[in-house]
C-alpha cells in the first residue's frame, strides 16, 4: 500500500523496499494498492514508471491497482530505451597504431608552441615599426600588479630563504670550525639559485595562473575574436606586454629576494660570531659580479617562459568556467616544471 | 487561458485553488533605495504569470524577492501561506527548495555534465539510490526534449539547450512553482517557440505554476494567462491583466508603447 505521496523527500524508503519486494518474490505477483496515493512529482512519476516497466515472467507481474486516472496520466508509457544516451566508447586502436596516435598529437603540440614562439618572436621584432608600438601603458600597467604587488611576499620568502639556508649549513660548518665558509654558500645559492629560483616560483603561481585566467575568460566571453575582428593581433595586444612585463619585473624581484636573503644569512650568523662587517667583507671576496648578472639572466628568462606559458594556455583555453580553472592550473604546473629544466640547463651552461 | 476550476495537477491532485504566492505590500531595492514598492498581486495554483516591463524597470529583483535571494526593504512574500521573507534560515531553505528557478544564464555547474547538472538537488537532498536518480534525471531530461544531450557538458550546449536543462534541473525536487529568469532571451525565435512550448506542455501536463520574467511579446502572448507589467519610473505595477487585455484595452501610453513595440517618440 503506497502512501499519499510520493515525492523527493518521502520516496527513497518506499522505492527501496518495492525493490526489495520484487527480488524476494521473483515467482509471485506483486500488488501495489495505489487507491490513498494523492501526490506525485517528478520522482513519483520516476518510480511508478519503473514498476509498469519491470519485465518479469507471465503471471508474475507487477500490478498497480486503483491508481487514480489522474495521477495514472502523468506516468509515460515510452519504453525505456528512448531515455538518455549510451557514450559511445572511443575505438579501440592497436598498441603500435596507439603510439603513433600519441606521437602525432605530441608532435602537434610541439609544433603549435614552436608556431606561438615564432608568433611571439615575429611582433617583438620589430619593436621600432611605425603605426604597431609596444603598448607601454598596458605593459607598465601589468608589471606594477605582477612586480609590484609582489614584493611583500618576494621579500618574506626571500628572508626566509636565507634564514634557513644560512642556519642549516652553519650548523653543519660548525662541527668543522668552518662557519666563515657558510658565507660563501650563501652568497652563491642566493645569488645563482635561490634567488631567481624561489621568485620564479612565486611569480608563476601568482602572476602566471593570473595571466592564463584572464585571457582564458576573455577567450571564453569572445573578447579575443573581437580583438580579431577588430584587425588587432591578441599576440601584440595581449601576450607581447605580458611578456615584456615579465622579463622586467622577474629580475628586479630577484634583486630584492637576493638582498633580503643575503640579510637573513647575515643576521643568523651572528648567533655563530660573524659579525656584519666581517659577513659584508668575506662576501664581496667571495662573490663575483658574474654571480649576480646569471642569476638575473636566469630571473629574466624565467619571466619570459612564465609569461609564455600562462599567456599560451589562456589562448587555448576551451569553453566554459572549468576551462579557465584548468588552463590556470595548467599554466602554473607547466611552469614550474619549465622553471626547474631551464635551471638546469644554465647549470650545465654556466657551471659545467 | 484560465485553467478550469478542477484540474487536477501533480503537484496539486484535489484541484484547490488559492494563491500560491502572495506578495503583500513588497518594497524592494538596493541599498536603501528602492527599486520597486508597494507591490500586491497573488499567483494562482497552476497559472503562467509574467512579469514583464522594460530593461532596468526591477523584473529580476522582484523575481530574487519572490525567491528569498534577496531581502524586500519592507513588505513580504508568502508561499503557500508561509512568508519566506520572516522565516528562519531552515524554513527558508524548505520554502526554496519547493521553488525551482532558472537563471537568465542557465546557471548550469559548468563541471558537470547535463544529467550530472539536473541530477544534482537529488544527488544533494535525497536518499535516493543512484540508479533511480538517473532513471528520474533522464526522465526530466526526456521530459525537455534533452534525451540525446545528457552525457554532454554545458559548455557544448546551445542556447536553448542550457535554458531547458535549467528547467529540468529546476523541476528535479517536486517544485511546486518553477520560476524562470527571462528564459526565451537570446533565442532565436524557433527555439524561443520551442521552449514556449514546454513551458505550456509542461504546465499541461504536471501542473506547475510558472513565474516568467520576460520582455519578449511572443513568448507573453503564447504562455501568459496573466501579466503584471512593472515601470521603472512609477517603481511599481502599472497594469495587470490578461496580455490581450492589456494590449487592446489599457489606456496608459507606456503600455500601449510597449505592446505596440513603439518608442517614446516615432523618428521623424
């Protein structure tokens, strides 16, 4: 006997009991009394649909009796077969075939970012051509939100960077009584790697994500086909003053995040009896100006492919707000590990 | 076209009349700058009421009042006699899931695909096994002429499309009332036509009582036993009736010009 109704927040017991039924008593026939039945919605309807669609053996049917003709109305008869769709499942391709599928569409890949850096290349080479200027405006604009902004946090993280490295080998230098060497690994990590290293890093997370969301949604609201149409080049308009902002600020965050590591490994050895001046001294002997300039080189090529990256996966961002998220996401694991090869490869450049 | 005194519904089997809705007195707005003020009129079980009026004229805010989206300056609003505007959080959340609303934008979750999306309230409100859900969310989708859609994501539907999942998902909790956000804008007119038509076979057929916000005199003349048109200048109705009614027999000017699709002055 059903009750007088049947919806969303009263139906789950009755449906799983009617279930329960029907596979205890696969041999008998099932009567369902319907006569105090009153309301149904859409989930009432859903679930005396499937009761009139329940193929058992002859005699052993279910039966609804003394539904009301209203309510016995509203229950469809289609078969259950015109409802929703089955995803068709992709073909199944043999293993070597499956290869060159992959091959194929990486080589793709590779060559639609070969095709965006010769796009890159193409609008930032002539820089001096008349009636197609580098919009300065718009690249000052984003370094002061990229660089700027940033700062607080470059020089935390930075400091930080410094304290521990500074703390952790002096603590080791001093079994030795080596402890005025730890200013020389200071300088040289802060300098070469940590420096542009941990500012790329942050800068990644924060501004290219940012830049991969913003061109991302401005591709989904079709502000990019109206750039288009409008005859201007998103490359030029949108990609070239990130780029350029990037290249600029990376290094001069690098700058601060050096100084203000160089100034938490002094302040921590003190605790060991370096003083500053003598931290000062030892440090512009041990340093060479070269230290500086490749990490700098390093900070600005950082920027360059974080700008790239982030920029990229905007322009190819598909359609909706889940795109936009993952073409952020995207945009910062890219980059970090883009950060991490291309470090490497200055290590084998400069150090080797 | 009235529905007669007796039909029975889904929603509504005994055939009682009675207004559903009440708003009593609304004054609604931003800040406390009202938009829309005193404001009276009731929505019949089972009826199509439209609220129409010009861009800006507070259609959408009223429409956020009815639904407790949005708190009235003064006034109230009752569904089926209970005022959602003086209820408590819980009471609120029971009224409002007993609303199904739909966004001018569809406002489908955009990480979900169309069966997933129109599943979701039962997913989130019922005990329901999984398999019945699928059976009732395909129905919905059935339901809209979405059958063959339900495995694709928002992002690949067209216009129409999204506004129709949005209709079914809105109907996925037993709503009573579904209220839809000017649903045939940005249609073109065949499918704007199409979603007219499962509005009315869905009133028809289940018995809701439809709620549209709309400016498009196709879609009024088609679905609306009644309209309440809003003016942004008066802040409040200035004419209710039938949309014939309105359009042959109203004597203000601003009626008149926007039944007769006229600016306020004819270019020379």
């Amino acid at each position: 006997m059903l009750d007088e109704q049947l919806t969303a927040f009263t139906i789950a017991p009755v449906w799983e009991r009617a279930l329960a039924l029907l596979q205890a008593h696969p041999k008998r026939e099932i009567l369902i009394d319907a006569s105090r039945l009153k309301r149904i919605d859409d989930t009432g309807i859903a679930f005396l649909y499937e009761l009139r669609q329940e193929t058992r053996a002859p005699g052993t049917g279910v039966i609804i009796r003394n539904l009301s003709p209203e309510l016995s109305a509203l229950v469809p008869d289609y078969p259950a077969s015109e409802l929703g769709t089955r995803p068709e499942s992709p073909p199944s391709r043999p293993a070597i075939e499956q290869l060159g599928y992959v091959t194929r569409r990486k080589m793709r890949q590779i060559g639609n970012w070969l095709d965006f850096i010769a796009d890159c290349a193409r609008t930032l080479g002539p820089l001096s051509r008349r009636g197609n200027p580098i919009r300065w405006r718009e690249t000052l604009d984003i370094a002061a939100e990229a660089g700027a902004n940033a700062v607080p946090i470059v020089l935390l993280i930075g400091f930080l960077m410094g304290v521990i490295i500074a703390f952790e080998i002096a603590l080791v230098a001093r079994e030795f009584g080596a402890v005025i060497f730890v200013i020389d690994g200071v300088g040289i990590a802060m300098l070469r790697e940590l420096g542009p290293l941990m500012t790329a890093i942050l800068f990644a997370g924060r501004s290219g994500a940012a830049f991969a969301a913003q061109i991302g949604t401005q591709k989904v609201n079709e502000e990019l086909d109206a750039i288009r149409t409008f005859g201007l080049d998103p490359i030029h308009f949108l990609v070239l003053p990130r780029l350029l902002a990037a290249a600029l600020v990376v290094p001069l965050l690098t700058v601060f995040a050096d100084v203000v590591g160089l100034f938490g490994g002094a302040l921590v050895l003190i605790r060991f009896d370096i003083g500053l001046y003598q931290f000062y001294y030892r440090l512009l002997s041990v340093v060479e100006l070269e230290d500086l300039f490749v990490g700098l080189l390093k900070a600005a090529t950082f920027g360059l492919a974080i700008a790239a990256i982030g920029c990229r996966r905007g322009l190819t961002t598909g359609a909706g707000a889940t795109a936009v998220g993952l073409s952020a996401t995207g945009a910062v694991v890219t980059s970090i590990v883009c950060i991490v090869v291309l470090d490497g490869l200055f290590t084998i450049l400069f150090d080797a | 076209m009235p529905l007669p005194e007796s039909c029975p519904t889904a929603t509504n089997p005994s055939g009682t009349r009675g207004p559903i809705v009440s708003v009593r007195g609304l004054a609604i707005g931003y800040g406390s700058q009202p938009i829309l003020e005193d404001l009276w009129f009731d929505v019949e079980r089972g009826e199509i009421l439209v609220i129409l009026g010009e861009s800006g004229c507070g259609k959408s805010t009223l429409m956020k009042g009815m639904t407790g989206l949005q708190r009235p300056l003064s006034g109230d609003v009752l569904i089926d006699g209970e005022s959602i505007v003086m209820a408590d959080p819980a009471t609120k959340a029971r009224l409002q899931r007993g609303l199904g609303i739909t966004y001018q934008s569809g406002a489908l979750f955009g990480s979900l695909s169309v069966l997933e999306n129109v599943r979701f309230p039962l997913d989130e409100f019922t005990r329901i096994g999984l398999r019945q859900r699928n059976l009732i969310a395909r129905m919905l989708l059935h339901l809209v002429e979405l059958g063959h859609a339900e495995t694709m994501m928002p992002a690949e539907l067209s216009g129409g499309m999204i506004k129709r999942a949005g209709i079914a998902r809105a109907m996925a909790l037993g709503a009573d009332i579904l209220m839809l956000d000017e649903p045939s804008a940005g249609l073109d007119p065949i499918t704007a036509a199409n979603l007219d038509r499962t509005i009315l076979d869905l009133r028809r057929r289940l018995g809701f009582t439809f709620v549209v916000v709309t400016h498009e005199l196709q879609s009024i003349f088609t679905i609306a036993d009644r309209a309440i048109m809003l003016d942004a200048e008066s802040r409040g109705i200035i004419a209710m009736g039938s949309p014939a009614d309105l359009r042959d027999r109203s004597q203000d000017p601003r009626v008149r010009q926007f039944f007769n699709h006229r600016p306020d002055t004819p270019p020379a």
